[in-house]
C-alpha cells in the first residue's frame, strides 16, 4: 500500500500557507509595500497585516489556475527561512521552500465567495 506524504500546513488568523512543489508556475510578481514587507493578507479594517520584511521572500500571482487567483490564492518563495508576523498573532517561522497561500473565504449569497478581511 502505498501512501502520499500530506503536505505541511501553517495557519495565522485568516491566512492558510500549504508546502507547495518547487514547479508550481508563478506569474506575475506581487509588489512589495512601501516599509519592504512581502504583504501575505493586508487587514483592511485594523491595518494589522500578516507580512514578511526579510528580503529572502517573494510573493507572486498563480500563474496556472484562474479560479485559484480570483479567491487571492499566491506563491510565497522563501530563498531561507523566514518569519510571517501579524500584531495579533504568534509568528510562524517558514523553512526554505514555495508555499501555496490562501485566505479564508466566506460565503455571501450576492457573490458566492468573497476573501475575508480583517
């Protein structure tokens, strides 16, 4: 019998961050914000967002799934390990490696999904 080695997960808040296969295809680069910080999820509300300053970090669009984009689903590359912070939550430390990042999404009749904000 042969078993599939799930991958590792992290969850910060509304931000989910699955290990992903070094080929997963990136498409565009997201831009960083203005202190340098990789923004995973910026918190419209508080202002609080779930962020990266190290420059080892990258975040890019999917490249390979459409559906995946319209719900905000990213590509983080971390070149070394690096730390996710958030004002309201313990850090995460990330190994080396590509991760999926999804936030977390509620239904709402009149559009049927929408990302959730802080």
């Amino acid at each position: 019998m042969t078993t599939t080695k799930q991958p590792k997960t992290w969850r910060q808040g509304d931000v989910l961050i699955i290990e992903a296969p070094d080929d997963l295809k990136r498409g565009k680069k997201v831009p960083r914000a203005a202190d340098g910080r990789v923004i995973l999820a910026a918190g419209e509300l508080t202002g609080h967002h779930h962020a990266i300053a190290s420059k080892d970090a990258a975040l890019f669009d999917r490249a390979d799934d459409d559906a995946a984009l319209a719900l905000g689903e990213r590509i983080l590359s971390a070149r070394r390990k690096v730390t996710l912070r958030h004002e309201e939550h313990a850090p995460i430390e990330l190994p080396k490696g590509n991760y999926i990042v999804r936030t977390q999404v509620e239904y709402d009749p009149t559009t049927m999904a929408r990302r959730v904000e802080d």
